[in-house]
C-alpha cells in the first residue's frame, strides 16, 4: 500500500514538473532580493528624515527658549511636535530594516530553477536525443 501511495505521488509530481515552462524560477530570488534593496532604501530614508526632524526640532526649540516668550510660545510648542514627529518616523524604519533582512535572508537560502536537460534514448539503434524538465532546488542551512 505504501508503495502504490509513493508511486502516484511520484507519477503527480513528475506529470505536474512537465507543465512547467523551462527557464523559470520556482523562487524568484532576484525579486526579493530586489525587494530587500527597496525595503532598505526606503528605511534609511525614513531615519534619516526622523533624525534630521528631531535635530532641527531641538535646535529650533532651544533657539526659541532663549527668546521672546520662552518655551510657553506657540512656535516652540510646534518644535516640540516636530521632535517627537521625529523620533516617530525614525522609529518606524525599523519594522522596514527588519523586513529587507529577512528578504534577503530568504533570498540567499532558497534557489530553485527549471532547465532542460539533455538525454540519450538507447533503445532504438539510432541513438534518439530527447530533452526533459530537471528540477533544481537548494536549501542552505
């Protein structure tokens, strides 16, 4: 019985593995690979906006304290805001570098492809070259 259960899951994953279309990637690397870079662009971006949000904020608060009302102003409250808005948005480019990592990661351990192979039919006399699908995938660990 488990002979006959292995043969028609051998047979279904042979006759599905025919449909496929030669050259493609079962796992597109380079797309996540690609999305990884964006994910990390757009990270840096966010914290560098964040840190320079909350330098500008500071220094505006401060410039502020030292005259007119003091810290009591309207602007100076504004620069408060634009600090905390600051920390926030660089706080949330973590949540991206956390992401690029892990696409990457998943990028670089998971490689599969589909290519035509060459075979040999020896069972006529003249020898018979027939192409079939070859299944390649590799698992780093």
């Amino acid at each position: 019985m488990v002979k006959a259960i292995l043969l028609l899951l051998m047979i279904s994953i042979s006759s599905a593995s025919l449909c496929q279309n030669p050259g493609n990637n079962f796992f597109e690397e380079k797309q996540l690979f690609d999305k990884s870079k964006r994910q990390k662009i757009a990270a840096w971006l966010l914290l560098t906006g964040g840190v320079l949000m909350t330098g500008s904020g500071y220094v505006l608060f401060i410039y502020e304290g030292l005259q007119g009302d003091g810290v009591k102003s309207i602007k100076a409250k504004l620069d408060v805001g634009l600090f905390f808005t600051g920390i926030a948005v660089a706080g949330a480019s973590i949540p991206l570098f956390s992401a690029s990592a892990k696409n990457k990661r998943t990028a670089m351990l998971v490689r599969g492809h589909l290519k035509m192979e060459n075979s040999i039919s020896k069972l006529h006399t003249p020898f018979i070259k027939s192409r079939y699908p070859a299944i390649s995938v590799s698992i780093d660990l």
